[in-house]
C-alpha cells in the first residue's frame, strides 16, 4: 500500500444512493436511545428533499443541532445502533461504487470514509466494506456516557477539510496525490484541496463547478456512458420495442431463457455468426428483464442499427490488438454491481471454412472475466442470424418479410469456470464445448461456395 495517497470518499449520495439518516433514526428507536416521537417532525419529507437535492443549511443545521440530543445516551447502547444499521446500509451501496474504490485500492491507496455522520454510529459500517480509516464527526462522551456535545471538528464543508488535513498530517498522507468523491457544493473545499476531485451524483450547484473545472462527473448508480432518463437507462425505454415484431424480417425461436439467473452477477457467452447476433441477444434480453452490458468489438458497436443499440444498452467496445485490459475491468465492474454481461468468445465473426466448423475457436476473455468476477457463465447457442445479415451484406435484409428465415437461440445451464486465471485456454475450451452443443445440427453441413462467399465481407473474396 501507498501510504502516501488516499481517497476519500462522502458517505450520504455519494457511496450511498441516499440518507443514511433515516436507517440510522430506526436503529437508534430499536436500541431504545430514543422513541419514534422524538423523531423530527416531517423528517421523511426533509430527507426526500435531501436525496432529490442534496445538502442545504437549514438541514445541515440541524444535523448538527443533532448532537445535544445524545446527552445522557450509554455509548454502548449507540455503538450497537452502529453495529444494527451497517448491514441494511450496506444494501444502499450504489452498485457501481464498489468497484471503482476497489480499482483505487489495488492501485495501492488508502480508502478513507469521510462523512459527518457521527463516528461512533458509521464505524461499523466502515468495517463491514474493509475501508482502512475513517474521518468523521465525534460525539462528545464521558464515563461511557455521551455528553451532548462535539469533540474537534464538525465535519462538514470546511470543518471536513479541517479534519482530513488533520488526519493526513498524522498518517503522512499528501492531499495533491489524494481522490476525493463527493456529491455536495459544500464539500468544495476538501474537493478543491485534493489533487484529484470527482464529482459523484452531483447536486445542482456541484455540477456547475464541476463543470467549470473540468472535473470529471461520476454516476455509480449506472455504467459510465449509459443515459438515464427519470432513473430510467435506455433498456428500459428500449425494452417494450426490442421484440420479435420489431424485427418482420426475421422469426426467432427462443428457449431455456429460464436458466439465466433472476438477479446477481451472470456472464451470458455466445457464439458469434452475424452483426444481427446483437438483436437475438437484445430479445433475449428483452425476455429475462434485466439490462444487460454487451462487451463487443468497436466494429460491431458502431455498426448500423445494430450499433446504436448495442451501444444504448452498455456497449462496452473491445479494440482488437491494443492489449489494454480495460474492456475486461469495465465488464467486471459491471459484475460487481450485479449486472449482466454479454460476451462473444469468438471475438469476430468466422470467415470460410471456418464460418461452418463445429469446433469453435475462441479468445479466452469470458474465461479470465468469470475468474476476475467469480460470476457464472451461461452458454448461449445461435444460429440463423447470418441468413438475415450475412457478412457479405452491408445491412440486413430488412425486406424479406415474406419468408422471414429462423432465428434460434438456445440458453443452456449456468456453469462455472474453474481455472479461468491459471488456465484460461483450458476453461475457455469447456465454455465452447458447451456453446457447440447447443448449436443445431445443421451447423454440420457442408457448405456451398455460394455459403462461404457470403461469409466474407463487401469486397473481399476468399483467399484475399
């Protein structure tokens, strides 16, 4: 570890999707510190405002005014409300935070939660998620018994830099190699003090200065990239339209959808025949109702039709030959926060003979990204597609609706992949072997040379 560097990272809509006031309230009324009549008087309507808006005085004023309430609490019976709300905060984590912090952590940086939720009441929660250190509010307590005043800084606004000043001075941390995240205008001068500050769910004024200062501006509700409409990201606009009767021109055979796992982290592995493989894996998609991320070849996601949608839905481009691994973090971050990814092991489509081998050839990425993720792999069989979008053709046969041709898709059983990082070749010839049954017989024939010109791209012949 660079004990020299850290992140610091605000824990109300920033690392949480909201307030972790009110699960914290429902702990304290639970350990019996306080009733549900001493709760504030229209606090569920203030803490709304507060995940909608962010922080305003009048709300942080009272936060503070919060302390003289304790007075007289037992410092135990309020670490135990600590130890009660961690696990239900946890599950406010934004899905994508996680894999961020963890992408800092293997860079060697000290994960820091810096919040002015009072220390006592977070630390479990500090534990929980393996932060290193904690900057944070300090109730006031003597003999084991809160007195209902703050010990040294409010942590907040510049109070918060006070105190992160303070705590690098004593850990030897240097704040110009340093992150901070946050999500509040008032957090501008610990963002300003750091050498790299990031803008997360930004309230209205924040990302004004974001803006300004070109700092970047992070959502780790969604992948970086995917627009959100009211909450919403595309796949769910996209979805009521990404159906078989969208596409006349071709008629799909879909089964085994059910074996796709109802929630969690799940790799979907498909063999690779046409660009219209993006619309049968769309439908697909469209069935099981979860957004998935596609991890494709840029040449597939800038493609017409098929690459705007590719691209809406979490498109992650794959530049062949560039040997940079960030196309595989992207993805396992995505897996991080529970999402679905798409992979297609054969990394391009076949060309010739091999367009009609049985025995696939592929790349081992869904192998290496199953290891990094610890997430199941599902095959996927298909096959038709390139009856509808041949390579030879620059655009499908958007036309032939007469006698549309099949489209079959075939879901096999969730599988793991033992050996995905010390043996990728291995675990990638027991993904394939699984995708190859699962292809129809037909991919047994022999082809024509008519077949195997349309498995070339416009202009190329076989042998060029």
């Amino acid at each position: 570890m660079d004990t020299t560097r850290a992140v610091f990272v605000d824990l109300d809509r920033t690392l949480l999707t909201g307030a972790s006031g009110p699960v914290l309230s429902e702990a304290m009324v639970a350990e019996g510190l306080m009733s549900s009549r001493m709760r504030m008087p229209g606090d569920r309507l203030a803490y709304a405002a507060y995940d909608r808006l962010g922080e305003t005085l009048p709300f942080m004023a009272l936060v503070r005014l919060a302390a003289s309430f304790t007075r007289g609490w037992p410092l135990d019976a309020f670490r135990r409300a600590g130890e009660r709300a961690a696990p239900v905060l946890a599950r406010m984590i934004q899905p994508y935070a996680m894999g961020v912090l963890e992408e800092h952590r293997a860079e060697g940086a000290r994960l820091v939660l810096a919040t002015t939720t009072p220390a006592d009441l977070i630390w479990p929660l500090v534990e929980l998620l393996g932060f290193d250190d904690l900057v944070a509010t300090r109730y006031a307590r003597s003999d084991g018994v809160l007195t209902g005043g703050i010990e040294g800084d409010f942590v907040w606004s510049s109070g918060k830099l006070r105190a992160v000043r303070s705590f690098c001075g004593a850990e030897g941390i240097d704040l110009a190699r340093s992150h901070a995240y946050s999500d509040s205008v008032f957090d501008l001068p610990l963002m300003n003090a750091v050498g790299f500050p990031h803008a997360v769910n930004p309230d209205p004024r924040l990302r004004v200065f974001a803006a300004l200062r070109r700092w970047p501006v992070e959502h780790w509700n969604h992948p970086e990239g995917v627009p959100t409409v009211a909450g919403l990201e595309p796949y769910h606009l996209l979805r009521p339209l990404v159906r078989p009767a969208a596409f006349p021109y071709a008629r799909f055979n879909v089964t085994g959808e059910k074996n796709i796992p109802a929630t969690g982290a799940v790799i979907l592995a498909a063999n690779h025949r046409s660009y219209f493989d993006v619309a049968a894996l769309g439908v697909l998609a469209a069935r099981i109702g979860r957004p998935v991320r596609f991890l494709a070849k840029r040449e597939m996601l800038d493609a017409v039709i098929i690459g705007p949608i590719a691209r809406a839905l979490g498109g992650i481009p794959v530049d062949r030959g560039s040997g940079s691994d960030r196309p595989l973090r992207e993805a396992a971050r995505a897996l991080g926060a529970g999402e679905v990814v798409v992979i297609l092991p054969q990394g391009t489509i076949p060309r010739g003979e091999e367009f009609f081998d049985p025995r696939l050839k592929g790349r081992t990425g869904a192998a290496r990204l199953a290891a990094m993720s610890g997430a199941p792999v599902v095959p996927i069989g298909i096959w038709g597609t390139e009856k509808v979008w041949p390579r030879s053709a620059r655009v499908p046969a958007v036309c032939n609706i007469t006698h549309p041709p099949e489209v079959v898709v075939r879901v096999g059983m969730p599988m793991a992949l033992p050996g995905g990082s010390s043996d990728p070749r291995a675990a990638t010839r027991r993904l394939l072997d699984a995708i190859e049954r699962l292809v129809p017989a037909e991919a047994l024939r022999d082809p024509s040379a008519e077949d195997l010109a349309r498995t070339y791209p416009p202009g190329h012949r076989p042998g060029s």
